[in-house]
C-alpha cells in the first residue's frame, strides 16, 4: 500500500499536536485516506527539551536539508512560526517540488503573496487550514464552502487571550492588568503577550482571512490595529449601560471598489451572539449573499485543535497525490488573472458610531463646551450619561454619537483634550451598530 510520507519543521507545541493526532487516530485516518500517513522525518534546533511525545532517535534531525533532500518526502509541514526561516524553509520545499501546510498567519499574512506566487509556479499546494482559528474549519470553508457567495463581511473573535481578558473584566470587574496576569498564570497568555493583547495577532488573522473572502492580496500594514490594553473597567461597565458588550474584533467588509481591513476594541450589541462568546474561545460571523449568516465558534488555538488543522491538510493534499492528480485549487481558490485589485478603505474615511468617555472637571459649562466642538466637525450626539466624581476633581462625561466620520472625530478630540477643564486623554471606542450586526 502506498503511503503518504511527510516531513515535520518544528516540534514545539503544535508540531507535538500533530504528531500526537497522527498516532491516536492512525488507524481512522487510514480508513479515511485510503493509504498510512507516515511521518518520516522531524526537524527541530532542540531536540532534548522535555515533551508531550516520544519519537524514534532515528526520526529526528537539526538539519532541514534531511526533509528537503528526501523524493520520498512529498508533504513538508513548517511549524516553526515567525518570519526566518519559516519562509525560507516553505520556498526552497515549494522549489523541490514538495507540497507544504503551514499554520504560520504571521508569515501568511505578511508574505502571503510571494508564497502563493512560488506554490503557482511550481505547480504545488500551499496549505493553510491551522492557520487561523485553531481546529475551526475557516480557510477550508472560504475556499470551498461559500466559494459561490460573496462575501459581504466578516466578524471575528480571533484571538483568544484577549477574549479572556475582557470576559474576566466584564465579570469582575477587574483591571487589565489584573485579568492579563490571571491569563499568564493560567497559560492563556504569553509571558510577552503584546501580539495578543495589541491586536497584532488577531490583524494577521483578518488579513489572511480577507485574502480569501476578496480574492485579493492584502498590505499588511495598511491594516489599522489597537489593541485592549487601555480599555479601563468603566468603560465596561458604560457599555453594559448602553447596552453593549466590549469586544477585540477583527473586521472585514466589502465597500464597493475597496474594503475595510481593521482590529480594534469594539462594542457590539449584548444580544448579538458574538459578545456572547466568552473565555479564551474564538467566534467568527461571516456574511454571504447567498448563504446568509453563518457562525463558526470553537477554541481558536492550542496543542490539539491547531494539530487536528493541519492534519486535516495532510488528508486533503494526500488524496490529490494518492489520486495522482496536480494542484486542485490555488492557494485563495481563485486564478491569478482573477485576483481582484482592491485597495483597503483608509481609516480617516470609516464613518462608524463612537463612545467617547471624557474626563473632566466637575464644573458648569463644560458640557456645553464639549458638544459645540464636537458639533462644529459634524459629530452628533445620541445619548450621555454622567455619573459622580470618581477621580478628585474629575468626573467622567460618557457620550454615545450617531454616525461621525473617523477624520473628524480625530480632529474633535485633539481639539477637546486641548481644553484646560478635560484632565486626561478622551478614550474612544467604536461601536459597530449597523443592521448586519443587530439582525444576525
């Protein structure tokens, strides 16, 4: 019987996820692709760290060239993350013919393109299902699932620390720093969890999502990204007043010509099921003109759940070999010739409803002066709520608008936080209420 025989870059905690999947299910994914699929060979710089699995002395290497320099090998799987050498190692794979699964969004989404250019060239599939949403089918039903809508928006929990994060606050009434150390004691979170909680992780996400979505490649650094590290529990609790829920979401929308590419903290309406979604879980809400909504919910990350993606590619490109048959489909499900050319809509022109928390001094007037400035750049006012002093000196002035313009909003506040009665920064957070979002 012919088997499938891969080769593994990377044994860290997802590389271990995929070894561990490979062994428990070994006789079911048999009976499902037909053929054994054998890991011949794993590549790491450190093969005496402690872990979850034993493999054969004879298996392992430090040396990449092992995998490459193997016709046997047709599958190579890079599990080692970052920028260098992750990108090479997947090149030079794709150049020797070799057929690669990566789960690697940051290289995905900011050299996306360059891979998917080489994967074209060489006649090879790139893929990428653990990349995004750990173990939840996304990528797989982008390109495949609702490959006959179009993609109208996309909503997304897409990191779960951060989720964590905010649920902690929203049920404690924690600090940030509080619930971040709570994350890290637990494991949730990083030691440096800046790419977490900064929204960074979540931006490589999107960008890799909205690639497929739009069938376009994406600039990375035109994607507008902030993360929650300044959200402060009264803002938490202003929004369950409102009647929101805070949450670090990933966005993309189609808008005409353009589309919208953006992470940020965002309050989204409390029956909405998305600011259902707690813990360290991820959500994602995808639109489409066809198929409507539909939700995909699950952990987003972790040892198991990302090595189940990635063998879920290792059936996927198995069948094609087994079957004998070339490239099925390229990397975003589209041809290069159809691959759109749309740019990302700038920020400054976003027109969104805000919540401005303002602090200022507990004096006649100010509200007064506060709402003429933001009624001189065309910003209105919805609803306000003002509660007693918090701060010596200070009380905290809550406002709601209707739909602003990001540019104006931006020349408002600096304009506001000029004043001599605001005693710190306005902190903004934007408020997605349209009806895509309030009907679903």
């Amino acid at each position: 019987m012919k088997e499938i025989q891969i080769g593994l870059i990377g044994l860290g905690t997802v590389g271990c996820g995929l070894v561990k999947v490979l062994e428990d299910n070994r006789e079911i994914l048999q009976e499902r692709l037909g053929a054994p699929l054998r890991l011949k060979r794993v590549v790491d710089v450190d093969l005496e760290r402690p872990r979850p699995v034993s493999l054969p002395k004879e298996m392992l290497s430090t040396q990449v060239e092992d995998i490459l320099a193997d016709e046997e090998i047709g599958i190579v799987v890079e599990l080692i993350g970052g920028m260098e050498p992750a990108k090479t190692f997947l090149l030079e794979s794709m150049k020797r013919g070799k057929h690669v699964v990566t789960a690697n969004k940051a290289l995905l989404a900011v050299h996306g393109s360059e891979l998917f250019a080489v994967a074209r060239e060489q006649k090879v599939s790139i893929a990428f299902e653990g990349a995004v949403g750990g173990g939840i089918p996304l990528i797989r039903s982008l390109r495949e699932g609702l490959i006959a809508n179009r993609i109208g928006h996309i909503y997304g929990i897409l990191n779960g620390t951060a989720n964590y994060i905010l649920t902690r606050m929203a049920r404690e009434g924690t600090t940030f720093a509080k619930a971040l150390k709570e994350a890290q004691a637990q494991g949730i979170a990083e030691a440096d969890p800046r790419l977490d909680v900064e929204g960074v992780d979540a931006a490589h996400k999107i960008a890799v999502l909205s690639s497929l979505a739009y069938c376009c490649e994406i600039d990375f650094d035109q994607i507008h990204i902030e993360g929650i590290s300044r959200i402060d529990p009264s803002d938490i609790q202003f929004a369950k007043d409102f009647g929101y829920q805070i949450k670090l979401l990933a966005i993309s929308r189609s808008d005409g010509e353009r589309i919208e590419v953006r992470v940020h903290p965002t309050m989204i309406p409390r029956e909405h099921m998305l600011a259902k979604v707690e813990g360290a879980y991820n959500a994602v809400h995808i639109s489409g003109d066809a198929v409507g909504d539909v939700m995909f919910y699950g952990l987003g990350a972790g040892m198991m759940p990302t090595g189940s993606a990635v063998v879920s590619d290792l059936l996927d490109l198995g069948r094609d070999l087994l079957a004998g048959r070339g490239v099925r489909m390229s990397p975003l499900a589209c041809e290069g010739k159809a691959m759109a050319q749309r740019k990302i809509k700038p920020m400054d022109e976003l027109v969104i409803n805000y919540y401005f928390r303002f602090s200022a001094v507990d004096r006649p007037g100010v509200l007064s002066k506060i709402s003429g400035i933001l009624g001189s750049h065309d910003i209105s006012i919805a609803s306000v709520i003002q509660k007693g002093r918090q701060v010596k000196g200070s009380v905290p002035l809550v406002m709601m608008t209707h739909e602003a313009r990001e540019r104006d909003v931006r020349l408002a506040l600096a304009e506001i936080d000029e004043l001599k009665v605001v005693t710190a920064p306005t902190r903004l957070i934007r408020v997605e209420n349209s009806e895509s979002v309030q009907d679903f």
